[in-house]
C-alpha cells in the first residue's frame, strides 16, 4: 500500500497507474467504488509495452479517478514524503525503483506530480495514444502519458505506446510516431505567458527563470508574450473536464460492480447510498458542477459556451505556436504542497488548473520536466523532448 | 360542436444489423439466454470506448430515402442521461443536436404525414422481476442494439390515418431491409391532442408511451378522444400534458408516475465519437444501394400481367414478393406464381397460423413446374405444399413416397377400370340403361382406387371405351 496498490512483479520497470487496466489486476482508480473490481482485458498501451518486452512492476497508486492535484485524494492512503503531498509513480520513478510509469492526464495531476517529485511526464498529443482500457473521465482532453526521469526515456516507452488503435473512435489514423531527442534547440524559439508566469509563487518563477537560461544557454531564444484567455482557458476545461466525468462516472452505480451498500429498500436508495458511501468529497464536488452545467436551462451558457471557448483558446494558441516552437510556463504554482482539507479539494484543484488546462483543452502536447512546463504544437512532441534533453545535458 | 385530433409519432425500430452500434456483440436476432450476447462495452464496464458500426449509419440513411428526407451529411451523436438498472453506463448513445435525417414525408394518398426527423440511437435492456423472490435481474442482451427513431410531424387527424402510416413504415422499412419489423420490434410513443374543428391552436397533450400493438395503439387513441372531450366538453377532469401508459386488460391509459418524466436528461455530444461525414460519394453509394420501394414493386408486378389488387398484396409483404421473385426467376409463369402464393401459400400460412411466408422458394417452384408439367395433379400439387409446409419434406421424394405421380402405367389405370367395373355390376347396368350419372359414380370409384393419381381425362376415355364394349 501507498506506492503500489498491487504489485504484479517485482522484478519489473514499468508502473501502471491505478486508472489503467491490467487484465485481471485490480483496477480502483483510487476509489473505493472501484475496491474489488477486476477488469477482463487489459490497456491498449499495456498491452503494446508487454509486446515491446517491458515487465510491469504494479499498479500505482492514485487520487480518486485522477481528479486531484497529485494523488492526495486516493482512498488507499495517499503518498507523502517530509509532509508533502506526493504522486506515487512519480516517486517511484524518482526514487529509482522504476525506469517509468504511464498515467492518465485529465487535469494536470500527473504533470504536478512529476514536478513536485523532480521528474518528467508528457502528455502527447490528443489522440495518439489510445485510451482503450482507461477508467475514462474527462473523455475530450485525457490522453495517456508517460512518467520518467529523462526525456530518452520518455522518448522510448512514447515510441512504444502511441500509434493507431481501431478500439478508441478518437485515437487518430497515423499507425506509428517516431520520436526524436535531436531537433535543433540552437535554431528555436521559446516564449513564455506572461499571465501564467505571474500567477506562479517566487520560488516557481525562480525555477522558469533558471529554465529560461538553460535554453537560452542552448542557443534558442526565449520571449515574453501574453495570452488574454488563460482564466477562460481554466474555467472552460473545468467545466467540459467536471461534465464528462460526471457523465463517464455515472455508470458506477453499484449495479454491476463495485462498491454496493449493504442496506437498501428500493433502487434509488441503492444508487444514492453506494455512491455517497463510496465516492470521496472531491469526485461528489465534481459530479454536482458537471450536472449542473450540463442542466436545462445552464447547458447553453455553461457547457456549450466552454466548447466555444475551447475553439478560441485553441485558436489564440496556434497563433502563437505559429511564431514560437514552444511555450514555457508553470506546471504548479507552487514547489510543494501540504495535505489540506478535503473539503477545500474542488478550489484548489481548480485554482492550480490554470496551468495545466490549456494542454488538456486544446489537446497539444505537453511535457512537465524538472518543475516547469513546455508545450508545442500538435505532433511536435520531439521539440518538447529535444529541449529537455538539452537542458539535461546542460546540468549534466 | 365537432372535434379534430391531432397525433404525432415517435417510432422506435431495430436496425437490421449484424452487430450492435458501438461494439462488436451479436445485433438483432432471434432470442437467446440472457446476458448471451454481451461484451465489456455493452454492459458498461469501464475502459471500453464506443467504435460506431458503419452499417448502422447506412440503414439510417436508406430509411431517410425512403421517407424522403433530407440527409445530413455532418451529424452527430450525443449522451442523454438518466439512471436506471437496465441502461448500464447511465447514459444512451443518441442524437440530440445533429440527427441523421430530418424534413420529409410519408404519402398516405389523400394526406401526407411530415417527418421531422430520423435518429440512431442505441436501445437500452431489460429488467426481468421475479415475484417469488423478490428480485430483479437485468439482461444486457437488447443494450446498444441499433434502432432508429422517426419522428413526424404532428399531422395526423384520425386513429386509422396513424395505423396505415406505420403499416406504410413497416413495408417500407422491410423492403429497403432496413429493418425486420418484427412483432415487437417497432415502439411507438403517440402525442395526441384535441381541438375544435377548424381550430388553428393546439390543445393540451398528452403522450402515450411505448405502444407496440397496432389495435393498442387504435385502441388508446380512441380512449385519449373520448377523455379530451369529455374533459373539454363535461370537465371531468383538468387536462395537463403528461406522459400516460396503456392497460391492455382495463383498456384505458393511466397516467405514469410524475417522477419518471420529470427527468433532465442532460444532453450533450459524446466526446467518445467523432462526428460522421458522409461525403457525396458515400451517400450516391447509398442511394444506389437502395432496394425498389413497395410502390415500384407492385407496378413492376402489373407489368407482368398481374391484376393490380393481387401485385399490391405481393409486394406489401418483403416475403411474399421475395419468395415470388424468386420463384418466377427459376422460370414459373408469373401469373402461376403469383396464384399459388397468394391462394395456396397463405391458404397454408391461414391454416397453420403463420405470420409470414417461410418456404424455400426452389421448392415452391419445383411443385408449381411439376403441376404445369402434368407431372402431377393440381391436387396432389397441394398435398405436397402442405407437406412442405408442416415437415419441409423434399417434393420429389414425397411424390414418390406416396405414389402421387399422375403418369401412372396406361395398363395399370385400364386394370383399375376393368376392376371397377367387374365390382359395379349395379352402376354398370344403370349406365346401360342411359343413366349418365352413373359414369360419375364408377369415375369416382376409379379415382379412389388410383388415389387422386392419373390424368382425369385419360380415365374417363378409358372407361367409356370399356363401358361401350
């Protein structure tokens, strides 16, 4: 328990993150809905790394169905470390006891994970990897990423994972992506957003500052810009990201597996009583905003008004990208983070979105690396990486 | 002062596909075990993803053809949701935004109905209650089975305009084998609403949920009139719209409990499914696809020298003219074909209590080729019909099993007769004495003993030969 909530083998290197399926291995997604459920097939992308020769170490532990900051809202004793709210794949990875993990990406847990544990985590392209087999919520903007602590690394199990699956109706049609860690930093140009930036705690800005140099130091040119839509950004993926996942959740009703009430007179009780009983603060909080924004009368100026917002964040953001091969901003606004009040999860989830949304609205990819964040246009995964491993190699 | 109705429909029918709408199960087909037909993806388990079945969307689009629709070729699917035990992801694959098909029409002849739209949709499954122990089972077999749902306008003004409409849809639905239309398997919800003659404004409706039963749903349109009026004429009770269900054993509607309507289903368009574009080159492949409608069958029928009333009943049934293409394609005389199917076929079908036509078409023809061909008689032609019907025994084996060959031995019908006549001295001697009646008599006898077999003609002329010795 904490790290792993089921180890498979010991002798392997690759973790799964508890909201991915590994054919007859528990799958809870952190949830005590999900306590006994054991799925019947197992991940497109486990299924490609297996065939690739890598072992599964285990199933990492999560924040309920990936929902949270960085794990702290699992059910099965989240990770800390020194008092510090910790993911636990990318611990593992940090800690060495793993080459790498893949995670779910739907609201930035996995890229603040990697930050607050010093490692890296991308989120590809949308549509690159399949999402066949995940515990899906927010089905517009969750992709499948990779946690490791080198963008060699990253670049190698990517390799393997991401390419067509006839399984997934989003997955897209190329067959296979070939990665590189050798485009030319020294030609490039980088800009950060300035309304990100300032949202970010001294010691964060600190840590962009250092990162700017780096790539400067590589020979690429690093900018200010500025974004006017990084809230509507924020409020819109919050919106989409609660009404997806309250509609995906919904099918854990304690029917047909999963957490049942001991108790119950007639079905709506036994609907209300297992899901109160088994769904955490954070996951209810979740379901109540993504109901109501999808409710008569809220749906046009709610629901329906994000995804026009999606298309103008999507828009405002090629612009830039068609000047600049990448955008540097926060991943967190802060270095670390104390376990809080449940209670208070929905505000704070939300208030530190505002860095991870705009990769999961729009659906370009992103990489979390050593604190910061980088972002490039679609399918240009390989400047991402190329950038990272530069700067490694600065440190080096 | 005289009242008006007026309905509108939403049916419900299965796609005859081979698989369900999202996944890879078993689609329509005949019954099985519950839960036989079931996947990780239908019965809601997570980590499956919806993967749209291409023939689903095709069916839809011949069904837009046939009711004259305009296609639209960007549509889009959308999540309705409401909890409940037998829908098993809380949420059903449907069109809510961008439907398939919308604005044509159904010609009734004298009216014609509007069609606002067709949607695909993804039907949910089924509870099962058992009273002795107080338990519900839910079968998935029927969830994500395809069905499209076809919403007119609301221009219908009478019970019996609504019932020749949906046996219009149900032809046409057959025919383009769009769907089977099987009993039960086309739902109808009927809105209905009572207005003074003339009048321009709606009155208060009232729908009538999930009717399947052609004389249910004449039945509760009627019972619906009769309550309006009364309502509006001797204020027996307050009409509010509402959402009512028909007891076939009270024969009334009863209003359904305000909880199962009151629902806010929360649509909006599924991020799991990509919009469908249907190009131009897909939608002619279509089009071209589509099989000739009841209409063209019937005058195709005429051409061929059927009588009209006969071509229109051939061509209302997909089985009926099926089984009559066919046969007339292995080389029968149309008219022939057409007379054994509707008098004999569905003399049988009456007999045996059959709803539709089952006969291998390649026996039918070999029975009418071997009446034709004198091979045997017009009455032993349906004895093996018969026969087929009730063991689909083979035609020439049963011939020869029962002897039913009407060219039997020359030598063996003038044994017989010679018989006959050495046993009937009494009719013998009454025909000498002119008596013409008795030649029916030793005819019949010779018949029996022959069992129905041989040429009547050739019989008569025999035994007048040795009548006249």
């Amino acid at each position: 328990m904490g790290y792993f909530i089921n180890t498979i083998n010991k002798s392997g290197t690759v973790a799964v993150d508890d909201t991915i399926l590994v054919k007859d291995v528990p799958a809870t997604a952190g949830s005590r809905m999900l306590e006994n459920f054991k799925p019947l097939f197992s991940a497109e992308a486990v299924e490609r790394l297996e065939k690739a020769g890598y072992v599964i170490a285990g199933k990492a532990n999560v924040g309920e169905f990936g929902l949270d900051l960085a794990g702290e809202t699992s059910y099965f004793e989240p990770v800390t470390e020194n008092g510090c709210i910790k993911g636990a794949a990318a611990e593992l990875v940090a800690k060495g006891e793993i080459k790498a993990a893949i995670g779910v990406d739907l609201n930035g847990a996995p890229r603040r994970a990697a930050a607050l544990s010093g490692v890296d985590f991308i989120k590809p392209t949308y549509g690159t990897v399949s999402r066949y087999g995940i515990i899906s919520c927010a089905a517009s903007g969750e992709q499948v990423g990779v946690y490791a602590s080198s963008a060699a690394d990253i670049k190698d199990i990517l390799g393997v994972i991401a390419g067509h699956d006839s399984k997934d109706g989003t997955s897209l049609p190329q067959e296979k992506y070939e990665y590189s860690l050798d485009e030319d930093v020294s030609s490039m140009k980088v800009c950060i957003i300035a309304e990100l930036y300032e949202k970010a705690d001294g010691d964060t800005k600190a840590k962009i500052d250092a990162y700017a140099e780096k790539i400067k130091s590589l020979g690429a040119t690093v900018e200010t810009v500025s974004l006017d839509c990084v809230e509507q950004a924020q409020t819109a993926w919050q919106i989409l990201m609660a009404a997806e996942t309250c509609n995906n959740v919904s099918r854990f009703d304690g029917v047909k597996y999963g957490y049942r009430t001991p108790e119950y007179k007639n079905i709506d009780e036994l609907y209300v009583k297992s899901r109160t009983e088994a769904f955490g603060f954070l996951t209810k909080a979740t379901v109540i905003y993504g109901s109501d924004v999808l409710s008569k009368g809220r749906y046009e100026n709610c629901y329906d008004k994000a995804l026009r917002i999606r298309r103008v964040v999507c828009d405002k953001v090629k612009a830039i990208l068609a000047s600049y091969d990448a955008i540097l901003t926060p991943v967190c606004g802060k270095t670390e983070y104390k376990p809080y009040d449940a209670l208070g999860a929905f505000e704070k989830v939300y208030e530190e979105s505002v860095f991870t949304a705009i990769p999961s609205i729009t659906g370009l990819p992103a990489l979390s690396a050593k604190g910061v964040q980088l972002i490039a246009d679609s399918f240009k995964e390989s400047v991402l990486l190329s950038i990272a491993h530069g700067v490694e190699r600065t440190e080096a | 002062m005289k009242y008006e109705l007026v309905i509108g429909l939403e049916t419900h029918v299965e796609l005859s596909t081979d698989s369900k709408l999202f996944c890879s199960c078993g689609g329509h087909s005949s019954p099985k075990e519950p839960n036989d037909c079931v996947c990780p993806a239908c019965s809601g388990m997570p980590g499956m993803l919806p993967v749209t079945n291409k023939h689903a969307i095709e069916l839809a689009v011949k069904a837009g053809f046939m009711l004259n629709c305009k296609i639209n070729q960007y549509t889009t699917f959308d999540k309705k949701s409401y909890y409940y035990p037998d829908l098993p992801c809380a949420y059903q694959i449907t069109q809510w935004f961008n439907p398939i098909c919308v604005d044509g029409c159904v010609d009734l002849g004298e009216r014609k109905i509007g069609i606002k739209q067709i949607h695909v949709e993804e039907d949910a499954g089924k509870l099962v209650h058992d009273e002795a122990t107080n338990t519900s089972f839910v079968d998935f077999n029927r969830t994500s089975v395809p069905l499209i749902e076809i919403v007119s306008r609301p221009d219908f003004r009478s019970a019996d305009e609504v019932i020749t409409y949906l046996k219009k849809l149900k032809s046409s639905l057959q025919f383009a084998g769009i769907s089977e239309c099987e009993e039960g398997a086309m739902r109808c919800d009927v809105n209905i609403s009572v207005r003074p003659e003339g009048s321009n404004e709606l009155g208060v409706r009232s729908e009538i949920k999930n009717m399947s039963s052609l004389s249910e749903i004449k039945d509760a349109i009627e019972f619906e009139k009769v309550r309006h009026v009364d309502a509006i004429e001797r204020h027996t009770e307050m009409l509010v719209q509402e959402t009512r269900r028909w007891d076939d054993v009270k024969r009334r509607t009863f209003p359904m409990r305000n909880k199962e309507t009151a629902a806010d289903y929360r649509y909006f368009p599924d991020p799991n499914l990509m919009p469908i574009v249907i190009d131009d080159e897909w939608l002619e492949e279509i089009r071209a696809s589509m099989p000739a409608t009841a209409e063209e069958k019937a005058g195709h029928y005429e051409e061929m020298g059927i009588a009209a009333k006969e071509a229109g009943v051939l061509a209302s049934d997909r089985k009926l003219s099926d089984t009559f293409d066919k046969v007339v394609a292995m080389g029968c005389n149309a008219k022939t074909a057409a007379s054994w199917i509707l008098t004999e076929c569905m003399g049988q079908m009456k007999r045996l209590e059959l709803t539709s036509l089952e006969i291998e078409p390649a026996k039918l023809a070999r029975i009418i080729e071997l009446v034709e061909g004198g091979e045997i008689t017009r009455a032993a032609g349906k004895k093996v019909l018969s026969a087929v019907f009730e063991n689909d025994v083979d035609v020439d084996a049963y011939c020869e099993e029962n002897s039913l060959s009407a060219k039997i031995d020359n030598s063996f019908i003038l044994e017989t007769v010679c018989k006959v006549i050495a046993e009937n001295g009494k009719a013998v001697e009454d025909y000498k004495n002119g008596k013409v009646k008795a030649m029916q008599s030793l005819f019949g006898c010779v018949m029996k003993e022959l069992r129905g077999n041989g040429s009547p003609d050739v019989i008569r002329e025999m035994l007048e030969a040795e009548l006249n010795k």
